[in-house]
C-alpha cells in the first residue's frame, strides 16, 4: 500500500496545502540545529588525522599510514591475550572486581596464533599506543570484514576517553560456530576520532593500562 506523502491535502488548484490552526497547547517546533562549530564536534576525516597527527595532537606508536582510511586509523593485535579460567565460582560485578583475577596471560610466539572456540571470549591488546590531546576523543571498532566471520572485536566498552595515552585493550568475542585463530599484527580494529566541543583529561582506572 503506497503511503501518504502529506498530512495535509493539497487544495483543487494544486495551491500551497492548508493545514488546521495549531492547538496553543500543542509544542512549538523544535529551532533548527546549529551548524556545528569548527572548533568542537564531528567525527575527524583522513585529511583530518593525518593534520591532527602533524600537530602532535594524536601520536600513534608505531604508525603506519596505510592504516588511516577515510574517517578512521586501523589498529592491530599484539601476541599478548589473557583467556578465562574455566570452573571459576560466580564472579560479582563490583567496581573493585578485577579480570586479571579470572583469567590468565599467555604470550604467542612468533609466527604462531591465539586460537578461540566458538561462543569463547578472551581480552587482546593492540601493539599501537594512542595518545590523544585533550580535546580529542574516540570509539574503538571491530571491522565488518571480521564482524561478517562471527566475531566481536570489541564487546562493550568502545568509548576512548579524551586525552588517553595507552595501548587499546579488546574484548573479543566469538559468536561463529567455528574455532578461530588471532594472528599477532593482524588489524583487527579501527579507531574513530572525534574532536570535543572543550578539552578533558581521563585519569580513571586504566589511563595507563596493560594486558
């Protein structure tokens, strides 16, 4: 069924429609949205990053820059990864609960990868560390090459909170049928900048974070 391109019916001589009077308790149209400021908002372009990390205002260590797309930087894995201790009682979600209570640390030799079993999570961290400045923020991703196999890169979590220096630590999670192996080096996930309307520092729990 086609649907209705107006509320209000056009009159016989195709004049502009005529719509009933608005009811005074009725809510006044929303104001147009301003135009976002250049100074603040807005997710950074390639041309963007790319002028960003001249100035210092975002370092990547080490950078590769075939790894900057069109409005993003692709990050990949380290050999470091911490997998979930089976037959553990119930862990409580506690603002003083740590992971590295649960699970264990494993280094992957060169050459050789982390294997995960369907329906399995285990943490990952990036080899890039990420330093923003103060008016800079972002979201860490998965790709859709690797979303499409089953896997969640990145659970939950995926805010970067403004004025970072650190590795990035993943969740990733595999929801194929499959047994999946992580190959150090493989870029795995992608970092959105977006720049703040102010600036901010993060000084939480894993400013300086490790695996």
């Amino acid at each position: 069924q086609k649907m209705q391109a107006q509320i209000c019916p056009s009159t016989p001589d195709q004049q502009q429609p005529k719509c009933e009077p608005q009811s005074p308790f009725a809510p006044s149209p929303s104001p147009p949205l301003p135009l976002m400021a250049a100074s603040g908002g807005g997710v950074l372009s390639h041309d963007d990053i790319m002028r960003s990390i001249e100035r210092g205002d975002i370092t990547i260590t080490p950078f590769n820059p075939q790894a900057v797309g069109c409005a993003s930087v692709d990050l990949t894995l380290s050999n470091e990864f911490r997998y979930f201790i089976p037959g553990r009682s119930t862990v409580h979600l506690l603002e003083t609960t740590d992971y590295k209570d649960i699970t264990e640390k494993v280094l992957v030799p060169e050459g050789e990868f982390f294997t995960l079993n369907p329906g399995q999570c285990c943490l990952a961290i990036t080899q890039e560390r990420v330093k923003l400045a103060p008016s800079l923020c972002g979201f860490l991703e998965g790709r859709s090459r690797f979303a499409r196999l089953g896997i969640f890169v990145h659970i939950t979590a995926s805010f970067m909170q403004p004025g970072i220096n650190n590795q990035q630590v993943l969740e990733i999670f595999n929801a194929s049928n499959n047994t999946v192996a992580l190959h150090p080096g493989a870029r795995v996930c992608q970092f959105i900048f977006l720049r703040l309307s102010g600036e901010a520092q993060y000084h939480g729990r894993f400013a300086a974070q490790e695996l």
